[in-house]
C-alpha cells in the first residue's frame, strides 16, 4: 500500500485519463473495517477497492437511467 495522504500510483496507472478527486464521505464503521482487511487480503489499495465498488454500484443502476452516468457533459447554452 501507498502512504496515507498521497495518491495511489497503481490507482493512476491503471487509469491515466481519470481524474482523482479527494472526497470525504461517512460510511458505516464495520464497512471500513472490512475494507481495510479486504485490502491487507488483496493488497490492493483502499481508493482501488472504493472505486471498484462505485464502478458495480453505477452499473447495477445505470441500466434504469437512459443517462451515461460516466460520461456527463455539461450542457452548453
């Protein structure tokens, strides 16, 4: 794992278009404790396994929306 604070590097290679942003969002106690452990299992870093689970999140409910949801444009007047 990377030092705490900075950005991943594995997380920047693996995608060299995307933008990393710093959010602070509340989850649940025992989700983050299972995150960390699931992170020592894979070795992968926690922004990694957050990501991927946004990225099944967004998929699961794209398909009710007719909205890309990842490729938002904003709307030029």
């Amino acid at each position: 794992m990377s030092p705490r604070g900075r950005k991943p590097l594995r997380l920047k290679q693996q995608e060299p278009g995307g933008t990393l942003i710093k959010r602070n969002y509340y989850i649940e106690e025992r989700y983050a404790k299972a995150l960390t452990v699931l992170s020592a299992l894979t070795g992968k870093e926690l922004s990694l396994l957050v990501n991927e689970a946004l990225r099944d999140l967004i998929d699961t409910y794209q398909p009710m929306t007719n909205i890309d949801l990842l490729n938002l444009q904003p709307i030029r007047k």
